[in-house]
C-alpha cells in the first residue's frame, strides 16, 4: 500500500513499473489536500 500526502492543491503523474521495468503505467491524480491511500493495483 502507498500513502500520498497531497501538500497543496494541485495535480500530480504518479508513475508505477514493474521491478523488472518491462510494463509501467501513469496515472494523473488531481489533489485539493488531505491524504490519499492506494495499493495501485490495476
């Protein structure tokens, strides 16, 4: 699991691959503050 911590509001790419690096993908999160948890699984 990850915790992102939004520190203002914005908007963010958070990029995940997997340990070998042969797949990744990108998601855009758009953030008004708080925290946010996700075990980026698709």
């Amino acid at each position: 699991m990850a915790n992102i911590v939004a520190k203002k509001e914005g908007e963010s790419i958070i990029t995940v691959s997997t340990p070998n690096g042969r797949v990744s993908a990108s998601v855009l999160v758009k953030v008004s503050g708080g925290e946010f948890k996700t075990n980026l699984s698709g």
